[in-house]
C-alpha cells in the first residue's frame, strides 16, 4: 500500500508540475511568436532558410518588400568564383533590414568576380532572389 500511495503521489506531482509549466508558456505550448531573432549572429549565409520570411522578428528576410534597393558601401574580404559568392563587409543595408556584418552572399551575376578582388571598396545593391539575399549589382570604387 506504501509503495501504490508513492506512485499515486508522484503522479501527482508530475501533473502539478505540468500543468504549471503550461500555464506559464500561457497555454502556447511551443509558440516562438515572442522570440527575437539576431539575423547577424543566426542567419548565416542563409540558406535553407526559405519559409521563414513571415515569422515575427525575422525582418532581415523582407521577402517582397516594397522599399526601392538602394546601393550600400562594402568591402570585399573573399570572392569565390567557383560558388559565385562573395564575402562582404557592409554598413546597413536598408531595403533588407539587415545591421552592419561581414556576410557571404551569392552572386547574381558571377562574371562580375572576376573584376573584384580582397580589399576593393565597392557600391552594391542586395535583393532577395527567390527567398535568397542576392547580389544583383556589384562596382568596384576607386
């Protein structure tokens, strides 16, 4: 009988504990609504991230925004002709939402590597393509 009272109250107990956690989630059981997402720090070079575009603090995806793309000055830190990427360190960029970071990002054009090199200050503007931030316009500053 000792043991079947012990079983019977750590049931209880675990109920208790349960449902105080739903309670205190507000009876969301796993909603992220809330969560804050750092598009610097998590986004990465962002593929796979397709499908994200509307979840609440993922503004730096602003997938069919209506601002005009607007040229943001960088610095090229790699360019990796044969993935067609290259590897930017940027102020702000507006029009994606997106902080100041030094990120990888594919190439519209790949042909346009081939004028750029580790160090040129460049003018470029970055869209989404297909869910996928892109550059669609690079020019080397002098």
């Amino acid at each position: 009988m000792k043991h079947q009272f012990l079983k019977a109250m750590s049931a209880l107990g675990f109920a208790v504990f349960a449902l105080g956690a739903h309670a205190q989630q507000g009876g969301k059981g796993t909603d992220m609504g809330n969560m804050k997402m750092d598009c610097s720090k998590h986004m990465g070079d962002m593929k796979g991230m397709k499908g994200m575009e509307g979840m609440k603090g993922m503004d730096c995806m602003n997938q069919g925004s209506a601002k005009p793309t607007s040229l943001t000055d960088g610095e090229v830190t790699n360019v990796d002709a044969q993935g067609g990427r290259v590897t930017l360190k940027h102020g702000p960029i507006e029009n994606m939402k997106m902080p100041p970071m030094t990120m990888a990002f594919p190439v519209q054009d790949p042909s346009v590597l081939s004028s750029l090199k580790k160090g040129s200050k460049v003018k470029f503007a970055l869209e989404n393509v297909n869910g996928v931030p892109t550059v669609t316009s690079i020019t080397p500053q002098k």
